[in-house]
C-alpha cells in the first residue's frame, strides 16, 4: 500500500509540473466567439469550438450580423514570428450555433474588405478588440 501511495504521489507530483509548462489566454467576443493564443502570443487566433482565423490575429471587432478581423500571417517555417508586412483581412457571418456554420469571408485584401463591407452593409466597421504587433 505504501508503494501505491508514493507511486500515485510521484504522478500527482508529475502532472502538476506539466500544469506549469503550458500557457494560454482567452478573450470573449461574442456569441461563443473567442481570441485565443497557446504557449506563445504569437498563437493568438480567432475561434468558435473551431479556428476560423489563425495566427496572428491583432484587431477583432462586430456588428449585429458580422464579426471581422485583422490578420498578420506567421512567417513560412516560423510558428513564432509574426510577418507585418502583410495585412488580412476576415468577415464572419454571426451564428448561435456551437460552430461555424454560416459563411466566412477572408483572407481579404484591404480593397475586398472595403467592398464586401458595403455590399453587407457594415457601416465604418470598428476594431474594438486590438492586440499588440511588437511583440519582439
């Protein structure tokens, strides 16, 4: 029984210090919609029970029917480094759903952006949600 014991504490004692090695962070949007990063803020992306804008996602924002965000994509072979040189642009048509299932728009260029925002309506579309692009 003693053996059990110290076998079972070495494992609580192990599983406790993995705890430790992971960090993450979440920002509520709405409607189940959230901006979430893992390990590194370099992860930060948007989801709903699913990615539907990944890394790096540095301005959020909604209206009654949209959610849309400003994305700088990862560097190619470098899951940590942000490339700033290119801005994307996403329109996500709200659900209540669990997931994603009506339609999402992106990535967009600044021009798409502007012209699917007049076609669906969004009238000067704001980015309340902003995250910090200097993160090295």
């Amino acid at each position: 029984m003693l053996k059990f014991i110290k076998r079972l504490s070495s494992v609580v004692f192990f599983l406790s210090l993995t705890g430790c090695l992971f960090d993450s962070g979440t920002d509520s949007v709405v409607d189940g919609y959230e901006v979430i990063w893992i390990d590194v803020h370099e992860s930060r992306s948007l989801s709903k029970g699913e990615e539907l804008v990944p890394a790096y996602v540095f301005a959020v924002g909604y209206n009654k029917r949209f959610i849309y965000a400003k994305q700088h994509p990862l560097l190619p072979n470098s899951p940590a480094k942000i490339d700033k040189t290119v801005t994307n642009f996403y329109i996500i048509e709200r659900t209540k759903n669990d997931f994603q299932d009506k339609p999402k728009y992106g990535p967009l260029t600044k021009e798409t952006f502007d012209s699917l925002c007049l076609k669906f309506d969004i009238k000067n579309p704001e980015f309340d949600m902003n995250y910090p692009t200097n993160l090295y």
